[in-house]
C-alpha cells in the first residue's frame, strides 16, 4: 500500500479504534537488541503496553535502563528485533519507511527537551514546517500555524527567532509544532529538563490541558516522579522490562 493510501486508512482505522475503545497502541513481546564492542546488549525484553487513545503515561526509568529506546519505537523512529507493534489497529512491523515517515508527519507529534527548533526560521514559521513537509501552501500552513501559537499563548512571538525567546517559549513553539498536524499522539522527552521549576509546571499544565480538552494521546519521558503522578499511569522501565501502573 502506497504511502498516501497507508495515511488515509489509518486515519479511517484511528475514528473507529477511538469509537471501540480498542488500544491506540499494542505492544506485544518486543525486544530490542544492540551490538557494542563485539557483544550484543539486550535493551527491551518482551515489553508488552497498551495505550488506549486520549490517556496521559509517564516513562521513568535510570539512565540505561531502555526507556529512550522504548520512546523511539513509539515514535517509529526505532523497529525492534522481534514482537509485535501495532498503531490504531495497523501492524508497524510491516509498514515501509515511506509509510512510517508520513505516519509520523501526520500523527505523531514530537516533544524534545532541547526544543530542535530551526534557528534561521522564526516561531511561526518553525511551527508551520511539518505543514510544509506535507506539500500545504506556505500561507495556509502560516495561518494554521498562528492558530497554534495563539492557543500556546506566543502569539505575540511569532516573528521572533528561537535565540530571542526564552526557554519556556521556546518550548511553547515545540508543542504548537507538535500539534500542528493534529496528532493522535504526542510523545514528549523530558519536555520540562531544561526549564527552571516555575516554567516547567507552566508547560506541564499546557500538555496536560492539550491531553485533557482535545483528548490527544499523551506520552513524556521523565525522570521527576512528582511530574508524573500528574499523569493518568506511570509507565517504570527497568532493565528492559516494563511496568504500567495507575497514578
């Protein structure tokens, strides 16, 4: 199935998966393998997780202990060595690159705690680039664009570039860019690491609004327990073994 086509019975397979209450996503038996040195380090072991769509998980886990990897197979950044992975119904495991690259423009929003802004771009206009990767007019994707950054609250930053703002802004820019698409699911990286006390409960009150008003699958990688008890589960990966509990 071509790439175009791939995205659209998705999108038909993720209103259905919502309506039935089925899982948004579907580990099962994951592993993760990596060479080093001549030896091969085993990073996920038979992970199994569901994550149902509109809930918010916390990640936690030591430095090692395979959390990070765990992140980049949700995000699709990462296939694993065996098991099964299937996103809104459909089977991963067997998608193309192609396919994968434009589930990720068109569902998954990206959250990095240095921000990955493009620094030659201003706030506007690094918002409205998964937009442009689409092939949406530059007009269209700005005005789609400012839509977001007035609901993060920079409207006023637009024409700024990322080194004129501050951190908390800067990070207001990166979830109005991961929102742009309208992702089923919002996977942030220690989205409040680089952010004094005071701004990281801001931004952690923003996606947590995000997750509750539009319903957005929310999942962050943190290593702040009192940041992921504001969370719907806590997701402890130890390891390479998991363990989900309610918060």
């Amino acid at each position: 199935m071509g790439g175009g086509l791939f995205v659209c019975a998705l999108q038909l397979t993720l209103v259905l998966a919502v309506c039935n209450s089925e899982p948004l996503i579907s580990l099962r038996g994951i592993t993760k393998r990596y060479q080093h040195a001549g030896q091969t380090l085993s990073v996920l072991n038979d992970v199994c997780l569901t994550v149902h769509a509109g809930e918010s998980c916390a990640i936690l886990g030591a430095s090692g202990s395979g959390k990070s990897t765990l992140l980049a197979i949700l995000g699709l950044l990462s296939a694993p060595d065996s098991g099964q992975h299937r996103f809104a119904g459909q089977d991963i495991c067997t998608a193309c690159p192609d396919q994968l690259a434009a589930l990720r423009n068109r569902h998954i929003g990206f959250v990095f705690q240095n921000f990955n802004l493009m620094p030659r771009l201003t706030a506007l206009d690094n918002v409205a680039l998964p937009l442009t990767y689409r092939g949406v007019a530059r007009n269209e994707a700005r005005e789609r664009a400012m839509v977001r950054l007035v609901q993060v609250g920079l409207a006023d930053r637009a024409a700024h570039h990322p080194a004129d703002l501050s951190g908390g802004q800067r990070q207001r820019v990166a979830i109005a860019r991961a929102l742009i698409g309208e992702p089923a699911l919002i996977l942030a990286d220690e989205p409040t690491g680089s952010l004094d006390t005071g701004t990281a409960s801001d931004i952690m009150d923003l996606l947590l609004s995000l997750n509750r008003e539009y319903h957005t699958t929310l999942v962050v990688v943190t290593h702040d327990i009192t940041i992921a008890r504001h969370l719907q589960r806590q997701i402890h990966v130890e390891g390479g073994r998991v363990q989900a509990f309610a918060s």
